[in-house]
C-alpha cells in the first residue's frame, strides 16, 4: 500500500485492498509473516517525519484496519505481522492513546514486528521471512533481526 500512503499518510488497511492484493497474487497462506508495505521506512532516522505530526501535535502515518487483521489472523490464520510504521494503530489513534490495533494482535497470542525496513526490495508474495528475537521474561517489547530469503 506504499502508493496510497503516499497520498495519504492517514490510509488505513483495509479489508477490501486485503481482497484486492489476494485476486493479484492468490490467497495469504496459513502461517504466513504478512508485511505492511508503505515506504514509511524510508523517513528514517528522522523521528520528527516518522511521526508526522501536524500543528496541533497529531500524528499522521498510515496503519492496519481492523477489519483486515481480523480478517488476516482469523480467517487466513497468518503467524504474525510486521509493517514500517512505530505502530500497528495508524498515527491519529496513536496520538489519542489508542493502541487497539496491537492490543488485538497480541491478544491472540500472536506476535507484530515494527520498525521494518527495506520491503521495496522483497517481492510482493513468495519470500521467506525469517524472524529473530529474544524474549526476556516480563519484557513488552524488544529488537528483532528480520531477514528476508528471496524466492
């Protein structure tokens, strides 16, 4: 979805784009890592275009909809999901302490991966993502090393 953030950086997942990316490329297999493309990395380091904020001090960056996690971790039964963005909840919940979106995913014991990098170059279906991480004990969150092998 990087060309519609680039248009909006409010633009939120949707089921139907979901949908629509399944008719182009086949349906996400169960246990698949599904990443959110939107370019957003590409701000980086510069934690003031990250966040985007507006002169009221709201941020704007794109996120997941509900509806297509649900759709996602529910229906097609994916392992986890990772996007560029500091946040599964897209900017303007953030900015009113709505963390929804990641309270779901990690409610159904399942795992999200922030913060990635350089999805312009996995293809858009067939890579393998290989994810790394410790998990130290009462930790909320941490680094991960994620990798892509290319098919």
């Amino acid at each position: 979805m990087h060309d519609e953030a680039a248009k909006n950086p409010d633009y939120t997942l949707s089921l139907e784009r979901v949908k629509k990316w399944e008719t182009n490329h086949g349906p996400i297999p169960a246990g698949a890592f599904v990443a959110m493309r939107t370019d957003w990395s590409k701000r980086w380091p510069d934690a003031a275009r990250m966040e985007n904020k507006d002169a009221n001090g709201i941020a704007h960056y794109p996120g997941w909809g509900l509806p297509a996690l649900k759709y996602l971790y529910e229906e097609r039964k994916i392992t986890a999901s990772g996007h560029e963005t500091t946040d599964t909840d897209p900017g303007i919940a953030t900015s009113k302490d709505d963390y929804s979106l990641e309270t779901y995913i990690l409610s159904t014991n399942h795992y999200q991966i922030e913060l990635l990098t350089n999805l312009d170059q996995v293809p858009e279906a067939g890579a393998i993502a290989i994810v790394s991480f410790p998990k130290p004990k009462g930790g909320s969150g941490f680094p991960a090393r994620v990798f892509a092998i290319l098919p």
